[in-house]
C-alpha cells in the first residue's frame, strides 16, 4: 500500500455535484458563494444592496470576481435585527432576483429564506435555483414538502431556536455530535421525500458558542460522512470579530484564515461576502494539494503501491 492514507491524496477532494432545473453541474474544485443582502440592516454594509443600481452593481461584481453562486437574502439573521413581514420579504427578494437574474443570466442564484412560502415564489417565479434555509426546516413545517415539491438543491443549515433567541439553545452536551445528529433526522427526513441534492451547513454563528464554532471548524471533516457537499459561513462572523476584536469591516484577514482551514478539511463551498479572497484561498488550497498529490503518486511510484518496492 501506498505510504499515507490514498483518501487524503484524491484528486477528487472538495469535488460535488448539483441537479439543478434537471441539468447535473458539476465542480471539479471547492465553489465560492457570494453574498447579496436586499436589506438595510445586515451586519456587514458592503453587502447590502437596495436600489436597482446597487443591486446589479453587487450581482455585477460577484460575477466579475469569480462566483459559483449568488445567495441573495432580504432578512436579515445578525442579532437584534428588525423582524420583516413576509410581504416585505417578498417585495425585497423578487426586485433582487429578478435583477440579479437580468445581470447574471447564467449564475446559480440561491434564496436565503425560512419561508416555504417566499421559497416556492423564488423558484416558480423570480428565477431561483436554490434555497437556504437558515434554520434548516425548523421555522416552517412545510419547508421541507415544499422543497421536494420543487425539485431543487437545498442549503439544510443548523439552527436552534429562532433567529431571535438562538443563542438561547448552546447547552450541548458535545457540540460537533449533536450538530451532526441533529442535521443527520433531517438529512434522513429529506431522503424520505426525494430531496438528495442536499447542502450540509454546520451553521457557525448560529446557536453555538465562540469555543463551540471553534471546535466545529476542528471536526468539520466528520461531516463528510453525509456524503454531500459542505457549505461554510464565517465570512466577517464574530468568530472572527470577537476572537480578534476587530469590527466587520476589518474582518476579511481573518475570514480568509478560516476559509482555507475549512478547505483543508473538507469544504466544498464557501460562503462569502469577498470572492475575490475566496477565490485567492482556493487557488493556494489546490495549489498546495497538487504538490501533495504529485509526491503521494512519486512515493506510489517507488514503492510500487502493491506493497513491493522497485
């Protein structure tokens, strides 16, 4: 056998697909999503996008930078945030996606919503091709139905509680195995339904503890036992704000740190609201895992992988 564990050396790693509208996408690599907010109030001002021209100026620049995706949300889940009305919702996200959509014709565009209601409208209207459902089916009953129904990937993140009063429920006994339980009876109820293009979402920042996220981020590879792609979110979070004690806006060093720790153990998208970093991150992970992969075939190659040496 070949010195090292061969998983590790895979060509394939961070590698997944997407039934999308019934065509199969396939990334070769880890994706980047960046981050469009039709709100006023979102924690982090240089993704808050409201007029028309703000809105195809941001879309324009994901694109320009390198996107995979698009999440574009209209309710804001940073604590202490205004409550908005599903009307409200609704007007916010159908201008954003129908601009965004305009802008970037061929773009995944994805729709941050704990509504089942604005998710069908999202689809089956305005042009959307994802959903992200920050509490992972908890706030809408008819979620995960509606999902199935429509036939399209969905981003399961988690969450407990509301948005209002998460950070209520972080009494975990061991955070990474109630995470992954937890995610797992939604995982399963989803399958039941027919719904397998499923995005797993670990939910940093949401429900857990400072410590908690960190030792999420430390056990992020075990979520591979799901066998669907990995989603994660710390861009300018308070893991890196409170850790560092530094605003939003001076967040991006650190937000790149545990982006490229996160690729390092399984990531398969990264969730954004600075591509162009992202993308920088990306290119160095693959660089740094082709040399690894080339020395794991030389030492193959020396020690004739069937347990022989040459």
């Amino acid at each position: 056998m070949c010195p090292g564990t061969p998983g590790a050396h895979s060509k394939t790693l961070n590698m997944f697909t997407l039934n999308i509208h019934g065509s199969l996408h396939e990334f070769n690599g880890p994706a980047v999503m960046g981050i469009l907010n039709a709100t006023p109030d979102s924690f982090y001002a240089g993704s808050r996008a409201q007029t028309e021209a703000e809105i195809a100026a941001r879309a324009a620049l994901l694109v320009s930078e390198g996107a995979d995706f698009i999440d574009v949300g209209a309710f804001s889940t940073r604590p202490g945030a205004s409550e908005v009305s599903e009307q409200e919702e609704c007007e916010r996200l159908e201008k954003a996606v129908r601009i965004t959509r305009a802008v970037a014709p061929n773009s995944i565009i994805s729709v941050d919503t704990f509504r089942a209601s604005v998710a069908r409208k999202a689809v089956e209207e305005w042009g959307a091709d994802i959903i992200n459902d920050v509490s992972g089916g908890n706030l809408d009953p008819e979620m995960f139905d509606t999902v199935a129904e429509l036939k399209v990937p969905y981003i399961l993140m988690h969450m407990r509680g509301s948005v209002a009063d998460m950070m209520e429920y972080t009494d975990y006994e061991m955070v990474t195995r109630d995470v992954l339980s937890e995610l797992g009876d939604r995982v399963q109820q989803l399958a039941l339904l027919g719904v397998n293009d499923v995005i797993i979402d670990p939910g940093f920042g949401f429900s857990k503890t400072l410590e908690q996220n960190y030792q999420l981020l430390h056990d992020l590879k075990l979520f591979e036992l799901f066998h669907r792609p990995v989603l994660v979110g710390f861009s300018r979070k308070s893991m890196v704000t409170k850790l560092l004690g530094v605003p939003a806006e001076d967040a991006l060093n650190g937000t790149t740190v545990l982006n490229t720790l996160a690729l390092d153990r399984g990531a398969s998208i990264l969730r954004v609201h600075d591509v162009k970093a992202a993308r920088q991150a990306i290119a160095i992970f693959n660089s740094m895992h082709d040399a690894q992969y080339k020395m794991h075939n030389a030492q193959c190659t020396m020690h004739n992988c069937d347990g022989g040496t040459r």
